[in-house]
C-alpha cells in the first residue's frame, strides 16, 4: 500500500498511473465520467480488468462516441461499463451490486479514481467493505 500512496503523490496519474500499479492490483474503478479515455490511452498492464462506472445515459453516448473513433483498450486487458446512478444515498447497495454484476471481486485488490462530476451538484460518499 505503501508504494502506491506514494506513486499517487509522486507521479503524474495521467502519464504514469498505469506504470505505477503493482501487479497485483489488476482491478480500476473509475467512477463518474463515461467519456474517460484513460481504458484506451493509457498503456494497462495485462490482465487489468477496468471499471467504468457512470449513468446509463452516459454509457449510452459515450460508447458511440468511442465506437466512432475506433476506441480499443490495449491487448489483454477489458473494459466494463457499469451503468449505476451516482447519488449520495445508496443504502440500497446498488453500486455495489451493479460493480459485482459487471465482474468486480471485492475479494482482489482495487484502485479507484473518483472523478468530479461537474454535472451533479451532490457529494458522494462510499460505504467501505462489508
């Protein structure tokens, strides 16, 4: 954990986040913003499996947009849209569940990258593990 706080602090996450990951952590959760080129432009590790989790509707938009200009994440690595409404409240679980859903394994080591969301005009907070 250690190496990776330091990696978010040393380096800049755009160029060089993929770099910086262990192997071990082959899970992202970006959350917030469907258009996130990141899956595509960024050279992943192997074996990375990315989450992307935005609204439905943003999904929707975004992956013609993508498809448009040919989009691919690199060889080896996969891509899941995970369509959740973001709100504050989500005693529910539905976040939770749509992650699960899309394949992601509470049980494996995860980055997450919390995106500002300048359309919503709520905070978010996150349950921690169960």
């Amino acid at each position: 954990m250690q190496q990776l706080t330091a990696c978010a602090y040393n380096c800049d996450v755009t160029c060089f986040f993929p770099s910086c990951l262990p192997q071990e952590y082959n899970q992202v959760v970006l959350v917030g913003d469907a258009f996130d080129t990141r899956p595509f432009r960024l050279p992943w590790p192997e074996g990375t499996v990315i989450f992307c989790v935005a609204s439905a509707e943003a999904h929707r938009i975004a992956e013609a947009a993508l498809k448009e200009q040919q989009a691919r994440v690199p060889r080896g690595c996969l891509l899941r849209r995970v369509p959740a409404e973001l709100q504050a409240d989500d005693s529910g679980g539905s976040f939770a569940a749509a992650l699960e859903r899309a394949g992601f394994r509470g049980d494996r080591l995860s980055v997450w990258v919390l995106q500002v969301c300048t359309s919503c005009n709520r905070c978010m907070s996150f349950p921690t593990g169960s």
